[in-house]
C-alpha cells in the first residue's frame, strides 16, 4: 500500500470514528470512555487541535472541541452530558493520571 492510500485509510477510519461517537453513541459519556479506554472526545479533539498547531496552523482549545464535536462545547454538554457518579468521578481521576499527565 502507498502512503497515500495509508493517509486516506487512516482519515476515513477517523472520520468513522467521529460519527460514530457524535451521533450514533451520543448516550456514551467522556467519563466512562476515559475511565474504561483511556480518551475521551475531548482527548480526540484536542489531538486535531494539537496536530492542527505542529502545522503552523492556529487552533485553540475550544476550536478544536468544536471542529471534532461539531458544536461548541456547551451546546454538547446542554444536549449530552450527564452528571457523573462520585464513583465515576473518583476513577477519572486514576484514569487521567494514567493517560493524561505528562510523564515526560
């Protein structure tokens, strides 16, 4: 396979990714995807964000939420989000410190 070919193979499996998540598992919380995969939405749309910077290309942080969720982040939360368990929450934060912070 040419690396062409790999680029548009890669790009088509992440914009499956996206509308899978975006509109056919919308009852699917952040908190539990991190939880359980280690990213979430929110981690997705800050590597675009994040990929978009390394090109010379200026993003912030809710532009990037907002190209990979198609709304702002508000509107996402005001739709989507529910409230999460003190379980739920206590596990994030095991789950963020796994995934998240800088082991650099």
């Amino acid at each position: 396979m040419d690396e062409q070919t790999r680029i548009e193979l890669e790009a088509a499996a992440f914009r499956r990714l996206q509308q899978h998540l975006m509109q056919n598992r919308t009852d699917v919380q952040n908190i539990d995807m991190m939880n359980l995969a280690g990213f979430c939405r929110n981690c997705l749309s800050r590597w675009y964000q994040e990929a978009a910077n390394e090109r010379g290309i200026d993003m912030t942080k809710d532009e990037g939420r907002e190209a990979f969720y198609g709304m702002t982040m508000d509107d996402w939360k005001a739709n989507f989000q529910s409230d999460a368990s003190s379980a739920q929450q206590a596990d994030f934060k095991q789950a963020f410190a796994r995934n998240v912070t800088d082991k650099s």
